[in-house]
C-alpha cells in the first residue's frame, strides 16, 4: 500500500499570534508546512533605521517555527512593496484620493508574488493568518467572512481570482480571536500575548507625517470653502485630508464641518454639514468578481471602507464602470476606497471608488 504524499504549504509568517498559530494548525493537520516572513526594509517607529518590518517579528516567526518542528526563511520583498504599493500610496494622496494600500497589497504583494514563489518552489498553497474563509463548492471557490465578525479581513481580499483561491488557505477562518490565542498559550507558543500589529505596515507614524516626507515640494496650500464657494479658511496640502475629516480643519463655524470632498485641480478643500456629506449613488472602477461575474443589477449589500457596516444598495454592472445606489444615504463615500458587495456572507465581488454621484 502506498504512502499518502503531504500535500507542500508555505505559511506567510509575520511573527505574530494569528500566522503562528495558522502554522500550527497546518502542522496538525497533517501539512508538509515551511515558514516564510517577508522583509520589507521599513524603518522602524521609534528610531527611523530600516528594521524589516521588525528584527524582533522575524526572530519570533523564527522561534515559533523551530517550536513547531518547520523550516524557516526570510525573503526581502521591498522593492515590490515600494513599486506596487508604496509608490501607488503617494500617487493617489496627491491626486485627491484615499487608497486602501491592504487592499493592492494582498492583492499584488501576499497573493501574487509570495503565491507565485510558494508554487514555484514547489508549494501545493500559501496559508496566511487573515481571518477570512474559502469554501468550494459545485466547483468554484467562494471567499467568505470570517466566523468572528470583529475580525473579518474579507474586505482586503475581495480581489483574489478563482485560480488563487484554489491556491490559498486560511486557517483561522472558523476561530475566534480569543480561541487562537487559547490555542497559542496551550502550544506555549512565545507570541502568545503579543499585540496586533498596525494596520499600515509601513507607516511608522501618522500618514500625513509620511505623505509629508515623502511629497516635499509637491503640494501647498489652499482655500478650505463651502459649498457655495465661500472661502472659510485655508488648508495645509490637499493629501493631507479625507473625505467625511471632521478634525484639524482650523475653522471655527459654529457647528461642526466636515470634508465633503478634494478638487486637486482647484487645490481646494470642500467642506459642510454632516448631512451634506450623505450620498446615495456612485461609481466603482476596476472590478472583480470572485465566484463569476454579475451580469443584472442586483440588490446586495454594499460596504464602502473596512471599518464601516454594511449597507443595503442596487448593484448595477456594465462594461466599464458599476453604479451603486444606497437605499439609504450613506456618510462620506470616498474616491480611492474600495466598495465591496457580499450576499449574506459571501463576498460577490468590489472595484475601487471613482466617483460619487448625488
């Protein structure tokens, strides 16, 4: 009788408790697991030197592997970080946009270039710590929310294709944040209380203190006015603020004012009320569909920014650009950030803000 071949999984390892307990799931599953932690060369918060997103995350990432009995290497992957989404970062603040830099990087980052070095050195998957599901079924793969909904990452991942999918696993999926550090202190593994990392890996500090270093010479100020074009102050640089900022806008009105939107063209910064910043229709660019393409408007459920909940909306795709038309107005929808649409639990597919409408 012949021995059942172990089906090859690399296991992106930042040296955090979620992708070390993912490794160790894999191993108990029976998984021929190798670890990999990618090096990026960012500088770290407090002293501005390159760190590779910490020496200390690899050393753990590398402790835990040793514990679970796993090869371990680490790969520099920094100038792709810089080209593909660094760069593209700067690009869109400068334009009067918001980009989501998660979302380009798991896309061209963790599900491109690390998926296509895991399969090309011979992986069968690329296993990560996102808390986020796959499910098959009549023969195409379904990205779906995680179990925890406090932590559902299927936002950032709405861009991953069939053929990738087929190629990924995520172990966490099923688990809740407190169960995966239950199993972390019942392994003893030594990143068991360790923080979560920050959202934007590779600022050290606040964006604008980043957007600041990185675009001197590129910007200047200009006037902050009001819907009727009456000029209310000045601001300091149009990347530096957001659709739906309500803080450091340095005018005093009376009533709260927030953002309503960024004409670079004009370098002005347009603000108002808060119910002036309510939408109901805009439009998304750059689509993908998962599981299949949406051929007929449909009504789902639309969410505009990772933090915020879901909303009732009619999706209709076309050729070049989808509409979507809230049933209810929604606040700030901003140009950069990804509108992602799911059924019940499923994500059906998302592109990237490109204009709002009324």
């Amino acid at each position: 009788m012949s021995k059942k071949i172990k089906k090859k999984v690399m296991v992106a390892m930042s040296g955090g408790v979620d992708s070390s307990v993912a490794a160790a799931l894999l191993k108990d599953k029976g998984y021929e697991a190798i670890g990999l932690t990618m090096c990026f060369n960012l500088p770290d918060a407090s002293t501005g030197k390159p760190s590779c997103c910490g020496a200390e995350a690899i050393a753990d990432a590398k402790r835990v592997a040793d514990i679970l009995d796993m090869r371990h290497y680490v790969l520099n992957f920094g100038r792709e970080l810089q080209k593909q989404v660094i760069a593209d970062f700067i690009q869109q603040y400068s334009c009067g946009l918001t980009p989501n830099p998660c979302v380009r990087c798991n896309e061209l980052i963790k599900f491109e270039t690390l998926l296509q070095k895991a399969l090309g050195l011979g992986m069968d998957y690329l296993a990560t710590g996102h808390y986020a599901r796959i499910q098959k079924f009549r023969g195409r793969y379904f990205l779906k929310k995680a179990r925890d909904n406090k932590k559902d990452q299927s936002y950032f991942l709405y861009r991953l294709t069939q053929e990738k999918l087929s190629r990924i696993i995520f172990p966490l999926g099923e688990l809740t944040k407190d169960r995966v550090r239950e199993l972390a202190r019942k392994l003893k593994l030594p990143v068991a209380g360790k923080k979560d990392s920050q959202e934007i890996c590779f600022i050290p500090g606040n964006y604008q203190e980043f957007l600041k270093n990185r675009l001197k010479g590129k910007f200047s100020p200009g006037n902050i006015v009001d819907t009727s074009g009456k000029v209310l102050g000045t601001h300091q640089g149009i990347p530096f603020y957001t659709i739906g900022q309500r803080d450091k806008l340095g005018i005093a009105c009376g009533y709260p004012l927030y953002v309503l939107s960024l004409d670079s063209r004009r370098n002005e910064l347009v603000v108002g009320k808060k119910e002036e910043s309510l939408k109901n229709r805009f439009l998304v660019k750059d689509m993908i569909y998962p599981s299949g393409a949406l051929k007929k408007k449909t009504f789902l459920q639309v969410r505009i920014r990772h933090l915020s909940v879901e909303s009732a909306a009619w999706v209709k795709p076309s050729r070049e650009k989808t509409e979507v038309t809230f049933k209810q107005p929604c606040f700030a929808i901003t140009p950069g950030q990804s509108a992602v649409f799911y059924k019940k639990d499923s994500v059906v597919g998302g592109g990237i803000i490109e204009e709002v409408l009324a």
